[in-house]
C-alpha cells in the first residue's frame, strides 16, 4: 500500500470548520455534563479557579470529584462527537450501557497508550542516567529524569502514530487496530501530533484570557465564580470537541485511502 500523506492545513480547516458551524450539536452534546461539573465544582468551593491560581481558594486540596468528571465528560463528548462527525448520528440520552462500554474502551486504549509512554521513557531515562554516572557527569536520578521528561515528549509524537484506533473505538470499527493504524499514518508523525497540537490553540488562549478576566474582576460572589467555573469547563470541553473533530476527520481521510487500497486489491 502506498504511503498515505495527511494534507495539515485541509485536515485543520475541516475540524475547525466542522466544529464552529455545528456549534448547536456541541451544547446538545455537552451543556448537562457542563452543568454538573460547574455544580461538582461550587460543591467542592470552586476547585477549578483554585487551579486558574486563585490563592485565596478554599479547596485548593480538593478537586478530585472535579477532575474524575471533567475526565470522564471529555472521553463521552470525544466518543459522541466523532460518530456524529463521521455518520452525521447525534446521540441525545446522555447516558446508556451501550455507550459506557465505547466510553469504558476508549479509556483503556488512552490508558495503555500512557502507560506504554511512561515505560519507554522511564527505561530510555534510566539508561542515560546509568551512562552519564559512569562517566562522571551526574547522578542516576537526576539525569534519568530529565531524559524522562524529554524523551516521554518524543515518545509521545510516535505514539501519535495510533490516533486512529479512537475514532475506530467509537464506530466500532474493529478492522482498524494498533498495527493498522502504524501501518496507515506512516510518514505522518509531524502532522497528526502538531495537528493536535494546533486544534487546541484556540481555547488554551480562550481559557487564558476567562482566567485573566476572572482575576481582573476578583469577585468573591457565589453566583460570578460559579459563572467563570461553567465558563472554563465549557471552554475545556469545546476543545475536546476540537480535538475529537481533528481525529474523526484525520480517521476518514485515511480510511477512505485504506478502502480504495483493497479495492484495487481485491480487484486485480
């Protein structure tokens, strides 16, 4: 099979495109997961402008009820909108068993993907730092974790090479595993993972600017930081929408290569 190239600025424009002009279908999606984290969040005193840097928070401890939510939302929004990207379905119940279990898989593969990272970069890091103390030039510790640090960044762009396992997960498309999606995005590490990258500029910026608004005004009423916390959780998961666009468009660029592949093969 020829090697497939991923067109960066026409993949870009689909996703962002596809995202601000179904902006309707992204609060069908996600405004109650919204709204239930914003409440987990006033529950637990606002943990989310703690995090914004607010040192006066009272639950700068807490937050863990936020975070396990926040997590949970982003993979069921990601699952929910990347078959709606690809088959145009909108998926309105917010919760079922069905769609646990594409959420539950979905998680697993994210989970074995970061642990594989951690793994590759601990054993990369701990052999750097047996070399450098051999030679004399720093402690195991020390130089094992800054090689870590750097190599977790380089092992992460190959990983990217299996970004489209997810899409696959969510359209139970079984077809498309770890060694097809290798095989399929070869060449194409740069630009999926700077892809990535570039989706979610956009409301990294816009959460910069909410957080810089909410220490300009410095409010200390109920109702104003439960606003900036709905507003920032909002703006989090608009961005996993983003990247859920990236991926589904990326996925159906490369599929519909991949088909025409065994087309030609099946026919000759």
């Amino acid at each position: 099979m020829p090697e497939i190239k991923l067109p960066l600025k026409e993949a870009l424009k689909r996703s962002f495109y596809f995202a601000f002009n179904h902006i309707d279908t992204f609060f069908k999606i996600s405004l109650l997961w919204g709204l239930i984290i914003a409440g987990t969040d006033a529950l637990e005193g606002f943990p989310s402008l703690c995090y914004a840097g607010d040192e006066n928070c009272m639950a700068q401890k807490g937050g863990n009820l936020y975070i396990l939510i926040m997590f949970f939302a982003g993979v069921s929004i990601s699952v929910s909108y990347i078959v709606y990207v690809i088959e145009r379905t909108e998926f309105s119940r917010f919760f079922n068993l069905f769609w646990a279990k594409k959420n539950f898989k979905y998680i697993w593969t994210m989970i074995k993907l970061i642990f594989a990272g951690i793994i590759i970069s601990f054993m990369v890091g701990l052999l750097f730092g047996l070399i450098f103390h051999a030679l004399g030039l720093g402690s195991v510790k020390q130089v094992s974790l800054v090689v870590s640090l750097i190599s977790f960044f380089f092992v992460g762009m190959f990983l990217s090479r299996y970004a489209l396992v997810f899409p696959a997960i969510a359209l139970e498309n079984k077809e498309i595993d770890f060694e097809t999606s290798y095989k399929l995005t070869k060449g194409n590490i740069n630009t999926i993972f700077w892809g990535a990258v570039a989706i979610s500029l956009p409301m990294t910026l816009a959460s910069i600017v909410m957080t810089t608004l909410y220490f300009a005004v410095g409010s200390e009423n109920w109702l104003i930081n439960f606003l900036f916390s709905f507003a920032l959780v909002m703006i989090s998961l608009f961005n996993e929408a983003l990247k859920a666009s990236f991926l589904a468009h990326i996925y159906q660029y490369f599929i519909y290569f991949y088909n025409q592949s065994r087309k030609k093969e099946e026919a000759a």
